[in-house]
C-alpha cells in the first residue's frame, strides 16, 4: 500500500491491485500507531480512529484535494500505482 502524503506525522496510503474488496473510494490514515480508513466524498470515518485534531487535518486536505484522490482511486482500481498529492500546508 503505498504512501500518497505525508504531513504533521500522518500517512496517507491507498491500496492498489485489490479492487474486488474495495468498492467506497477511501484513504487508509496512520498516525501515532493510530489507523483509521477514511471515506474521499465526505471524510467519514469508515474504520479505526485518529485523534481529533489529525482526523480535522486529514478531512481538510480531502477536502482540497478532492478531484487528485478520485483520479488516484480510478488508477488503484485500475491496478496502477497512485499518484503522490501535495501535504497539507
């Protein structure tokens, strides 16, 4: 699964050649031993948790880089690697 962004100690991962368990566009979050898989429409926790203030920052770059993470999912589906996506700043 590799790492599409990093800032303020967060990871940010898509997986990739495994379409068939994946059907909800969504980014998998790690921070502090914390995990959480996060949905791209709207920033929903789908599983685990972060701390509030890193689960904030990550729906805010969701948020801002909405259209690069579907492109990424579309790429993922496609059994390609995604993109990197600028941190938040």
């Amino acid at each position: 699964m590799p790492t599409i962004s990093m800032f303020y100690g967060i990871l940010v991962a898509m997986m990739f050649r495994d379409n068939e368990r994946h059907n909800l566009p969504h980014i998998h979050v790690r921070y502090a031993g914390e995990k959480a898989s996060v949905a791209i429409e709207d920033g929903r926790v789908l599983a685990g948790s972060l701390p509030t203030k890193q689960m904030k920052m990550v729906q805010a770059w969701i948020e801002i880089h909405k259209d690069e993470l579907f492109a990424d999912w579309e790429l993922a589906l496609a059994g390609e690697e995604p993109f990197r996506i600028a941190p938040l700043q």
